[in-house]
C-alpha cells in the first residue's frame, strides 16, 4: 500500500475506532461511574485530556479556526465559551455543554459525521476521563514541552515526496522516506547519498523528505523534514599538478596504466622505462627503435610497449627483459596506437580511419571510417571506441560495430557561457512579447474608444438637434400648467365661498374638473422641462466622455510609445544576445585546436581529451555533456592519459608536468535548523524550502495542520533566523517562491490561498482567492509578471502580478497538481500530479505534451533554468529523467 504524501495527510480521514454512544443509560454510566484512572487521581487538561481533544475536536475550535466562537485549547478558553454559552461548568459535568455535545446528549452533536479534519466520536473512556475531569473541577494546567523521540521509518517506506534540479541540470536529488539521494544528470549516476553522521540509521532525516531545493549557484542543498531542516554543502577539489623528474628535456612519453612508470623516447638515448616518481631507470630497451617513433604505447596490463615509427612500422617489446616480441606488421599513415582492454588487439589511427588489428590473428578486424584521426581510446568494457579528430572533436564509435555515436566538442565554460547568453536572448524574447501584447491591449483599448467616440458624437448631435424643440415645446406646456392652476384655484375658492359650506354639483364637478386638467399639465410641463434637461444632460455626459477618451488616448498615446521603445529595446537586447550566441556556436565548432590524446575513465563513465593550447576537457559518455576542465597554461607538443581512480584522469604533459584531475565533488551536512527539541521554531513538518534568487536568504514553510501556517527567512551563510511569520497562512504553507528580484515571496498553503508578501517589511501585497483546495504549488515566471498557482482541486492559475488579479484558469487534470514551475525563460509550465502524469502546458492553457501513463501518484517535478531536462517522481520510488523538448524518457533512478 502506497504510503500518504505530506500533502494527502492533510486530509486522510482517521480510521474510527469505537462505536458511537447512542443511549441514555451509558451516558450516565459515564457521568456516575468515572474510570479507575479518574477516580483514583487528578486529572491533569493537558496530559489526560488534550491528546484526545487534538485529533478530534481542536481542528475546528482553535486560535484560528474558532467554530461558532469556541476555542477548545485551554481550559480557559473552554470556560469562556463560544456562540452557546461556557463550555463547561466546573464541578457539573452532566451540564457541560463540552461533554454533552461529544457524548451526542443535545442539540449538538460533536464532531459532525463526514467532517474534513478526519475527527471521530470519542470513546466511551475518553467521555469518561473528559467528565471526571469537569466534575474535579476543569483546573488549570501547564502544558507540558517534551523532546519528540522519533522511530525509524517501516521497511519499504521509500516515496519520493520532493524532487530538485540545479540550475544547469547537472545534478538532481530526490527524497526517499528519510533517505536523500544526489545524482549527477550529466553520467546519469546515482553520485550521493547524504548522510547525517549524527544519525544511527544512515539517513539524512529520521522522518521523512518532504521538501528539497538547491541554492541558484548549486552548491548548497536544503532538504526540510520533521521540524527540521538540513543545509548540505558542495565540497569541490582543484586539479593537482606535479613535476615529473623522469622527462628529460626534448623527449617523448607515455604513462604505464597505473601512472608509476615512464616510457621515454628520445634520439639520444632510444626507448626506455624510468620510475616516473623520480626518474631512475628500471629497463633499457637498446634494440627497439632510436629514431623516427611516432606512437607509443603500453599494454593494458603493463607488460609491453607497442612502437610505431614514421615509416609504419610497428612492433612489440616485452618491458621485463627488453626483448621484441614476434608480432610485428606495417600499416602506412599511422598517426597513433591504441590497446584494446584484454591487451589482445591494437587500434591504429591512419589517414582515413582506424584499423583493428588482432594479434592472435595477425590481420584486421574491423575499420572505422572516421576522417583525420590523431588519437583513440577503447573503453575498459570493450562498449565504445573514442577517436580525436583533427576538427577538434572527440567521436564516440561502437567499438563492436562501429556505428556512430554522440560527437564532442566544447568545454564547461564554453557550455556555461552559451547557457546563459540563450538565458539572455529568451528572457529578452519575453520580455519583448511582454510589451507586444501591452502594445495590442493598447490598440484595441483605442478601437474601442474610436467607438465610443462616435457614438458619444452622435448621441451629442443628436441632442443638440432636439434641444430647440424641446426647449420650444416647453414654454406652452408651462403657460398651459400656469393657466390649469389657475383655474383650478378659482374653482377651489368657488367651493370654498358656497352658502353655509354647502358647494352646488355644478362647483363641485368644476373643481373635480380643474383639479384632473392641472395634473395632466403638470405632468406635461414636467415631461417637458425634463426633455429639456435630459438632451442638456446628454450634451454634457457626451462632452465629458470624450474629454475623458481624449485623456485616455493620450495617456495611451505615452504608455504605447514607451511600450514600443521596450520592446524595441528588448529586441536589441535579444539581438545582440543571439548574435553572440552565434557567434560562440561557430568557436565551438572551428577546429582551431587539434586533441593530442584521449582516454576513458575506468568506471567507463566519462573520455578526456588534452589538447595542443594546454587545456583538457572531459565529458560524460552519457549524455556528452562537459564534466569538467583543466588547463596546463601553456601549448602542448604532445601529452598523454591514462585512467587514475574512477572518474578522474592522469595526463602527462610535455611540459614535464603530471596533472590529476580533480576528484568527484564531495556533499557534506552544513548545518541543521531546529529539530526535534522543544526549542525548534518549526510546529511540525516543513513542506517547502526555498533559496532567494542571491542565495543569500532561505525560505521555509509549514505549520500545524489546521491551526497554522508558518514562514520562516534564514541567512544561508550563518543560519540565523532573519524574520519569522506566525499564522502567515491559516493552515500549513505547502509551497513557496521567490520572484526573481528577490523582493517578494509567493506562498501557498492548506487553506485554499495564496499569498504575494513584501520580503523586507513582510507586508502582504497580495491575497489569491481562486482555489477550493490546498494550494501545492506557486510558482514566478522568469520576469516576475506573471505567479502560477497549482491546487488539490485539479487547477492551475495564473495571475497578473501587476493588479493581483487572475490572469487564466488552466484545467485539464482529474486529480490534485502537487506541483508547478515555469520552465526557464518561457511562459511554459511543468506540472506534477495524482493522475499519473507530468504535463508541460502554456500560460494561456494548452497541452504542449504530457508524460502520462505513469504508474503512481507523481508527488513532484523539476526543471533546469537552462536545460530541457525534467525529474518526476511520486509513490513508486522512481525517479525518472525527460528531455522536455522531446518528452522522451531518457533513463530511470530507481531505489537502492
């Protein structure tokens, strides 16, 4: 059974354990017949009665979550009451309201079935200690702060709850329970697996991973856990060099594959094997050849040298008596030698490819066309044939069947400048789409005031038109009303004047009359003078409605002209980007330096190549990507490598020098924040970590399910506590995100909002209502204009960091979005997710591909800021590896 996320824990309903009460004569049993433990000691709240009150009434009656004004946290707050009245009534339990509700004996009926927060009905011992403790009184207590004692994880309790990439790609982490595995992306190999040394089990949490991210620079990792978290720090080594005592001036060499010994050849003195520590030699060859060698090289297991002159020839010398061997041969235009790794074969490079020879065979295996190879390798499992051309690229080869593979070029710098101007040219790109659909708002906004503006015209001529005639119209519907109202009065004073009060028929209709007349012309002089005000009303409203558009379209006139020069602006930033992005493509691939030797390392993972400008570069078989460099600081006559521990490299320069690469970077635990003492400033787990865009600051959030979402800022060099934001969110922050200036922080959290809050002051800017679940994910587009926001409801939300107001509603998913981030510089988004999916997904809602159809809840997903490559992983254990350009599956991590 798939263990529940840190997310789903949130909402997993407990089990119920005891029946509900339901009769009257076991409710007061409970009230007359108070437990052993009850009666034979005092309670105390906090011991006896809050640990059941915690999972099954104070998630709705609490600080922030008062129902119906009740707080059930204090005996205290119990007494104070709520909406109904005291809670409790010291010394009357049967009259408590408290117990009554919770043994279902009134109008309330506590907890309500099919609740959220996973209460259930207390049971018939836990009513029982709650009464024994009201009749003793309800007293005061103090609440007990306890160090938590955590027990190791169950066997097989491996889901990855968190997954995080570096920027460029190169290395990728993942949690599994409380274990903490690094992989190098670039070898597609497991390289770590962090420790705490202060730890018995050999994990890096004692509870689980349920949030990971890595520092801008890489160098530094954040993995949060239970009421922790912990900073891991890149260690990296420098290349060592040393001076080899054994290479006179003038001659040529190559090392033995253990890198002791010293094959040297020079005119004066012939061939010879030195102790390459101090130079003392150990054989002399007098018979093999003295002048005209070309290509040297030594057996796989030490025992012979091969020695090819300029004219082709080639043989064999035994290293332990200096004597040839018997196999032989000549093969015209070869430039270099190579052995194969069961020492029974030679790779020749000549003109036009290379030869296999078979020296149990004596004849030629196999050719490999490959133009202008100077140097060639076979790795140690016999996979793959390396061979340095002379255009400057290394070309990997089938060794069995000679189809080609990846072609390496570049280096790490080369790769990491070309990164970052392709940054340069698509945050460039978007921004000048940016000011472009700014630009058309702008236009059609204008469109739309070139309506109203007609319209508002023609309303006014209309007006205008009509003024006169009603103005016209006006003056006899007055004269008309003046003269009904005067005879109405003389009709009122006729009846007014009768004989005893007593008005005849004939004065008394005419008043009816009089009175029905002077209604009509009031209501048509008021129609009238109304007419007139109405057209006057509209000349007016029309007149300022085109004084307002006339100021709207000026400030539209500013606002596109300053847009048009941003994106005019952008453009040329893109321009000049893209051009020197070019123009570095176009360096890479210029074979302006020519490779002197090659080599794999013994672990096969990765070929080096040294050059004739002093410098060595080495790549990963894998991927091809560059692994790592060196540089001798000066041009190279010749050079030669062999394979030192694993991955590293030992290369012989002309120069006398001796260089090892440096060795695999080391991650070390730096620091912990909080634990599990009473004095940690984390409630409970820690859902998310986040790095400032400067590395500078780290960010962390979580909180007590249902009671409160707490964010924390550290100082990344010192660990001190910077701010600490109690109750930011009213239930746990699962998710946060920096913008990319650093000055605001995006979190999202258990109940239902997102919010955009000033770093500096901690002020909030902005409150995101959209979702009807826990927001999982937020996430800042490269620009800081647009945030993402992933929901439990299965939505995605945009929204426009300018007004705060929602920019587009993304659906799509059938389950929960645990996760979303903008892909590099791009209005592209990737999305983790239960229904077994990882999606990538424009901004304006559509499906750019999918990688569906996995086998279990995916928990999380990552992308690089300058790679395609994307990490996924959920309650299968896997961590699995994409192009996202491609949506190829390029390899899978699975648990140890």
């Amino acid at each position: 059974m798939a263990f529940p996320s840190p997310h789903s824990r949130l909402r997993t309903p407990f089990p119920s354990l005891f029946p509900i009460l339901g009769t009257l004569s076991l409710w007061a049993a409970l009230i007359l017949a108070p437990s052993q433990k009850a009666a034979a000691v005092d309670l105390d709240f906090f011991k006896d009665i809050h640990p059941f009150l915690q999972p099954n009434c104070i998630p709705c009656h609490n600080k922030t979550t008062t129902k119906a004004k009740l707080n059930l946290e204090t005996p205290e707050f119990i007494k104070k009451g709520g909406e109904s009245g005291p809670g409790l009534i010291p010394g009357k339990a049967a009259d408590s309201l408290m117990l009554q509700s919770a043994a279902h004996q009134g109008d309330s009926t506590m907890p309500p079935k099919d609740n959220k927060s996973g209460a259930v009905d207390l049971t018939p011992a836990q009513l029982s200690l709650l009464s024994a403790w009201i009749n003793q009184g309800a007293k005061s207590s103090v609440k007990r702060v306890e160090t938590i004692a955590l027990h190791a994880l169950p066997k097989g309790v491996h889901p990855i709850y968190s997954v995080a990439m570096t920027a460029d790609a190169r290395f990728a982490a993942c949690g599994r329970g409380g274990e903490l595995f690094l992989y190098d992306l670039a070898t597609r190999q497991l390289l770590s697996q962090l420790k705490d040394p202060g730890l018995k089990s050999g994990a890096a949490h004692e509870e689980l991973v349920h949030s990971l991210h890595f520092s801008p620079d890489g160098n530094r990792l954040a993995s949060g856990g239970f009421r922790e978290v912990k900073i891991w720090r890149r260690e990296q080594e420098s290349p060592l060099f040393q001076k080899i005592p054994a290479l006179p001036q003038g001659a040529t060499g190559v090392l033995s594959p253990e890198g002791s010994r010293l094959l040297v050849w020079d005119t004066t003195e012939g061939l010879r094997l030195l102790n390459a520590a101090n130079g003392d030699l150990i054989k002399a060859l007098p018979e093999a050849p003295k002048t005209g060698v070309k290509a040297l090289s030594i057996s796989p297991d030490g025992t012979t040298c091969a020695v090819c002159t300029a004219d082709g020839a080639w043989s064999l010398w035994s290293l332990g008596d200096g004597q040839k061997r018997p196999e032989s041969g000549s093969l015209a235009g070869v430039r270099a030698l190579a052995w194969t790794p069961d020492g029974k074969s030679i790779v020749f490079c000549v003109g036009d490819g290379v030869r296999v020879w078979s020296l149990p065979e004596a004849k030629v295996l196999r050719e490999i066309k490959v133009a202008n190879p100077l140097a060639c390798s076979v790795s140690g499992d016999d996979a793959l044939l390396a061979v340095a051309c002379g255009d400057s690229a290394i070309r990997l080869f089938s060794f069995a069947s000679g189809k080609p593979g990846l072609e390496l070029r570049g280096s790490l710098e080369n790769d990491q400048s070309l990164a970052t101007l392709e940054w340069d040219v698509a945050c460039a790109a978007l921004d000048a789409a940016y000011h472009a659909t700014l630009t058309a708002r702008i236009d059609a906004q204008n469109k739309l005031f070139d309506i109203q503006v007609k319209k508002a015209q023609e309303a006014i001529a209309t007006a205008k038109k009509e003024l006169p005639d009603k103005k016209k119209a006006a003056v006899p519907a007055q004269k008309a009303r003046e003269a009904a109202e005067k005879a109405a009065d003389e009709a009122s004073a006729a009846v007014a004047a009768a004989p005893d009060g007593k008005p005849d028929a004939a004065a008394l209709a005419k008043k009816k009359d009089t009175t029905t007349k002077l209604a009509t012309a009031v209501a048509a002089a008021n129609s009238a003078v109304s007419a007139v005000i109405s057209a006057e009303n509209h000349i007016k409203d029309g007149e300022e409605q085109l004084q307002n558009i006339a100021a709207s379209k000026e400030l539209n006139t500013v606002n596109r002209a300053k847009s048009e020069s941003d994106q005019e602006a952008s453009k040329k930033v893109q321009s000049v980007a893209q051009a020197a992005l070019d123009a570095l493509k176009a360096t890479k691939s210029k074979p302006e330096i020519q490779p002197l030797a090659v080599a794999f390392s013994k672990n096969n993972l990765s070929v080096a190549a040294i050059y004739n400008d002093g410098r060595e570069h080495v790549w990963s078989t894998a991927s091809g990507s560059p692994l790592g460099a060196l540089t001798f600081g000066a041009p190279m006559t010749f050079a030669c490598i062999v394979p030192g521990l694993e991955s590293e490299f030992l290369t012989l320069g002309s120069d006398g020098r001796l260089a090892k690469t440096a060795a695999p970077d080391r991650w070390k635990l730096e620091r912990t924040l909080g634990g599990t003492a009473a004095a940690s400033p984390f409630l409970d787990r820690v859902c998310t970590v986040r790095f400032s865009p400067d590395g500078r600051m780290l960010a962390t959030g979580g909180g007590e399910s249902s009671r409160s979402g707490d964010v924390h800022l550290w100082e990344t060099e010192s660990g001190k506590l910077l701010q600490s934001w109690k109750d930011k969110h009213n239930d746990t922050v699962l998710a946060l995100d920096f913008s990319p200036d650093g000055l605001w922080l995006a979190s999202g959290g258990a109940d239902r909002l997102a919010r955009i809050t000033e770093v500096a002051t901690g002020k909030q800017r902005y409150l995101l209502e959209a979702h009807t679940h826990h927001v999982m994910g937020v996430a800042f587009r490269a620009d800081g204009r647009i945030l993402a926001t992933a929901g439990a409801d299965g939505i995605v939300n945009t929204w426009d960091m300018g007004s705060g107001e929602r920019a587009k509603k993304i659906i799509g998913w059938t389950k929960e979005v645990t996760g979303v981030q903008f892909l590099g510089a791009s209005s592209k988004l990737v999305t983790s997710a239960a229904d077994n999916q990882v999606r990538i997904v424009n901004e304006d809602g559509t499906e750019v591909r999918s990688m569906a159809k996995l086998p279990d809840f995916v928990q999380a997903a990552a992308g690089a800021k300058t790679s395609p490559l994307l990490i996924g992983g959920g309650e299968d254990s896997v961590l699995r590896l994409w192009n996202g350009t491609t949506g190829d599956e390029l390899t899978q991590f699975t648990s140890p």
